[in-house]
C-alpha cells in the first residue's frame, strides 16, 4: 500500500481532475483554447529534480486555473539513449528507470487526456522521491485504473517502441537537452529557472481572460 500522505493527496488530485475533465467544454476552458501555451516537460522517472518537478511544482497548474490555458505534454525518456547496434535502451538511472520510463509512456498511450495519465505519473513519481518506486503497483490500486492496460502494453514491449519515439524527438531538440526536466515554453526552453515556470506562461499567454495566478506580481 501507498502511504497514507500519498492516497490523500491522489483523492483530492482526482477530484480536481475530475472538475477539469467534466467542465471541458464549458465556456470557462473555451475561452482560452484559441491561445494555449504549449508546455512540454522533457524528464527521466527516476531523476530526484524530475520527481520533484512533477511532484511539487506541476501539479499547481491543476489548482491555479493554468492548466485550462495550456497544451501540457509530458516526454519521459529524456536522457536515455538508444544502442544503434540492437536498438535497446540505457536510461540515466539504470534497467528501474527504464522500467518506469516504459510503464509511464504505456500510461500516456493508454490516456491521452492529461486529466488522466497525470495522476498516475504523479502517485509513480511520489514514490521516486520516497524510494519506493518498485512499489508502483499500488498506484493502480489507489487510483481505481486498470492494471491489466499497462501490462499487456508493457509486456509487449510497446513500452520501449514509444520510449524509442520519445528519444528520437528529445534529439530535435534545439538548443539541445542537457539536463532533465528541461522544461519548454512555446518552443522556448527556460533553462534553470523551471520551477519559475508559471512566469513564462503567463508571459507567453495572449488571450484576453488572464487567470488570476498571472497578476500575482
């Protein structure tokens, strides 16, 4: 099992989430699709800054209003690489990462909608920063998502296939990574200053209704 910390906070994420998904088409969200900031967030599943980003910096857009105002893609197997000679991977933190890398690229298959996979990769990343990531099973549990999904997508190595995708479009990359989260504003990366991210969007933002998190400072 999770700990108790964990499946109080993916209640009440869920439930947020939840809002979102269900008022999608309501003029509130309407309102800002003409002018969405793309935000892309390149990361490895076991990097502690990535974790933690995720964690404790991203899921504020959830509760702010931003995430009605942006394009949110989240692009695992950022430093990983791939051998030319048999095509398998080697991943920044070992065969565990590669693990998580595949179960989360499996998840942002399975749910496109962001409302969705976010969940999951967030309770996955939870346990990263505690050091209990081989305990991500109970996540499926918590969350009430179909377990049997990511195996049968895991299982069948579509996990890596996507990893390999994942890889070749990190490597487009201009400037390039170099380091994880390497975070990316309208095409625009932000460099160190990632967790300052809500600043960017708000800057990058052009549509007339400003949510109030961007009038802060």
């Amino acid at each position: 099992m999770v700990s108790p910390k964990l499946s109080i906070i993916l209640v009440l994420l869920f439930f947020t989430y939840e809002s979102h998904s269900s008022s999608s088409s309501s003029s509130h969200i309407q309102q800002f699709d003409d002018h969405k900031v793309n935000l892309t967030i390149y990361y490895e599943s076991l990097s502690q800054p990535s974790a933690t980003f995720i964690v404790k910096n991203l899921e504020e857009i959830f509760n702010n209003d931003l995430i009605d105002m942006v394009n949110l893609q989240l692009i695992p197997w950022a430093d990983s690489h791939v051998n030319p000679l048999n095509n398998s991977i080697s991943c920044q933190n070992g065969p565990d990462e590669c693990e998580l890398n595949s179960l989360e690229s499996c998840a942002i298959n399975i749910w496109p909608n962001v409302n969705k996979h976010y969940g999951l990769i967030y309770c996955f990343e939870f346990l990263a920063i505690e050091g209990k990531s081989k305990t991500w099973q109970n996540c499926f549990h918590e969350l009430g998502l179909p377990l049997k999904l990511i195996m049968n997508c895991f299982d069948g190595g579509n996990g890596t296939e996507l990893g390999q995708n994942y890889i070749k479009e990190t490597a487009k990359l201009n400037p390039p990574l170099s380091f994880v989260p390497w975070v990316v504003v309208d095409d625009q990366p932000i460099g160190k200053d990632y967790a300052n991210f809500t600043f960017y969007i708000c800057k990058a933002y052009k549509g007339v209704n400003i949510p109030a998190v961007c009038n802060v400072n």
